[in-house]
C-alpha cells in the first residue's frame, strides 16, 4: 500500500517537471529581437535649411565702438542705448528699433535720438556675397536679413539746437556678428552711423526645416539610403554663442523601408571662433576689418529616438554648418532594434 502511494508521488511529480518543461519550451520559442547598429551621414555639405520659418529677435546694448554724426566721428567716451525687437516670417515682417546716442564732437555735446517700425529687411540673397547663396543653403538666402529697415524720424541735438531727420534707419542683423561683438545702426542718408557691442542677443527659431539625402550601412554590410529631414525650434543665444533645439526627427524615403519613420530629437549647438579671414565687413559695405560682420558656421549635436511598426531607432548625430550656417554634413550612429 504504501508502495502503491509512493509511485502516485513520483507519477505526480513526474507530470508537474514535463508540464514546467513543456512551459519553458513555449517561452524559449518566441524569437528575440533583433539589434543592429546603423551608421549613415548626410555627405559633403548636401544637407541645407529648407525653411528658416518664424525668427523672433531681441537685441539691446551696449557700448560704442565708433560713432558718427554728420559724418563727423565722435569723441572717445560716447554713449548708446538701443533695441530691436522683431519677428521675421517667411513672407512677411515686423517690429521696432530705437537708439539715444550722446556725446561730444571736438568737445561740442551732441546727441541723436530715433525709433523705427520694422517693415523691411535687406536678405543675404540682394547682397554682393553671391558665395553665401550657391549650393545646397541658397533657398534660404532670401529669407535671413543682414539688415532690419524701417522708415524713422532722427532728432539730432547740437548745443542744444535740434534739428529732425526723415530718414530709413538701419539696423544689422546680430546673426552675422556673434560674441556681442559690434554691430551697426545707421540711417540710410548717413546722418547717425552707430557700430556698437550688443549685451542682449537672442533669436527664436521656430519651424525651421532642414534635411538632405543620407548614405549609410545597416549591420555588417547592408546598404542604407534615404533622405534625413528635421523640423525644430531653437533658442539661440547670440552673445554666449550657444543654442538648445528639439523637434521631429525624419528618416524618409529609406532602403531598406522599415527604416523609414518619424521620431523626436533635442539637442545642442555652439558657434565656433570666427576662422581668420571671415571677415565680410567689405561684402556688406563696411571699411574691411571694422568687425562689424564676422560670419560663423555652427556646431551642433543631439540625440534622436523614433518607434514605428514594431522597430526602434536610437541614435546620437553630430553636425557641422557651412559658414554662414546655411548648409551642412552630419554623422551619425543608432541602434535598430526590431
């Protein structure tokens, strides 16, 4: 009897073990996934901005660096106030800029005083600097000012004697001159000419489009193409020459097609020391070397993660602008997991 019960025990137990057996056969047969690195770059500063979409501005300084009223210079010691505040869309502009310049001419006390509406701007694309407009980032070269203009009237003071001026005021895009470095206000007739260091730079990029075609290796060998496209916004800090961004990242067009999907990335950008020779003071109609335009490129760098259709994508990019930032080339390195 108690062998009887005995062999029911090992019977019982016998059953549990292939039942926990037949279990873990079940589990071990659902495939893992499959992860491979991905590796691909938009080459040759093919990529471009497509879309520059809405730049806010807001700018406020500073100290003089040269002044001139009449077209007479200023004593050393002169004083300047200004601002800008404008929005730039991509047919359409507006905003304000004012000054209060004071100080001496051969020890007489002069001054100047103005405000401007902004309704008109002065694109990359009308000026002598054609090279900024050929290749991949000449679509945008109608859409960035060099200058904000508005029509103004300037109160000019000499030993207390004032005279008013009607004229265009001028007022250069601090995009061209980064660092807070000087920057020019002057009316169109040559009354009031300001350069001045700015302590207050900032732009709001806002829907801004780049992209351009990507070449790249999926796993050990398998050949990858496809067009990269980012929408963003950012916040550029003109004067700590720095930028944070976020916004979709796009892979489209893609071989192999599963590649193809849309996710987010953020990211940061810094604006490189101006190159010797960058100078563009000449091209826009100052003396050369004055520095009041030294372009830049831009730096920038970030992370991506995008999910669709059962396949993740999660990556880190790296990109280098053209000088001015209008065309780029960008690396970059992800892992697929599908």
């Amino acid at each position: 009897m108690k062998r009887a019960v005995l062999a029911r025990g090992l019977f019982a137990v016998l059953g549990a073990f292939l039942l926990a057996s037949s279990g873990l056969s079940a589990v071990s047969a659902v495939p893992m996934p499959t992860v491979q690195p991905l590796a691909f770059t938009v080459p040759s500063n093919l990529g471009a901005v497509q879309n520059l979409g809405a730049q806010t501005y807001a700018v406020s300084g500073g100290r003089v660096a040269s002044a001139a009223i009449g077209g007479r210079a200023l004593d050393p010691g002169a004083t300047v106030t200004f601002s800008l505040n404008a929005v730039v869309g991509t047919s359409s502009i507006a905003g304000v800029t004012s000054f209060e310049l004071h100080g001496t001419i051969s020890g007489i006390p002069v001054s100047a005083m103005g405000v401007a509406a902004i309704t008109s701007s002065l694109p990359v694309s009308q000026t002598d600097q054609a090279s900024a407009c050929i290749g991949a980032g000449a679509k945008a070269c109608g859409q960035l000012p060099v200058f904000f203009s508005g029509a103004s009237k300037i109160a000019i003071t000499v030993l207390g004697l004032q005279k008013v001026d009607t004229t265009v005021l001028n007022f250069e895009n601090p995009y061209f001159n980064p660092f807070g470095a000087p920057i020019v206000l002057a009316s169109s007739d040559g009354a009031v000419v300001i350069a001045a260091t700015y302590d207050v730079g900032t732009i709001v990029w806002q829907g801004t489009m780049v992209g351009g075609p990507l070449v790249g290796v999926l796993g050990a060998s398998t050949p990858v193409t496809g067009v990269l496209g980012l929408t963003s916004t950012e916040h550029e800090d003109l004067v700590a020459g720095t930028a944070v961004d976020n916004g979709t990242f796009t892979l489209g067009s893609m071989t192999p097609a599963f590649l193809g999907m849309t996710g987010v990335y953020s990211g940061t950008s810094s604006i490189p020391p101006p190159a010797p020779g960058s100078d563009c003071s000449k091209l826009f109609g100052f003396p050369s070397g004055s520095g009041v335009c030294t372009m830049t490129g831009f730096n920038s760098s970030g992370r991506y993660v995008m999910m669709q259709g059962g396949v993740s994508i999660v990556g880190r990019y790296s990109t280098v602008w053209t000088v001015p930032a209008l065309a780029f080339t960008s690396t970059s390195a992800a892992i697929v997991v599908r």
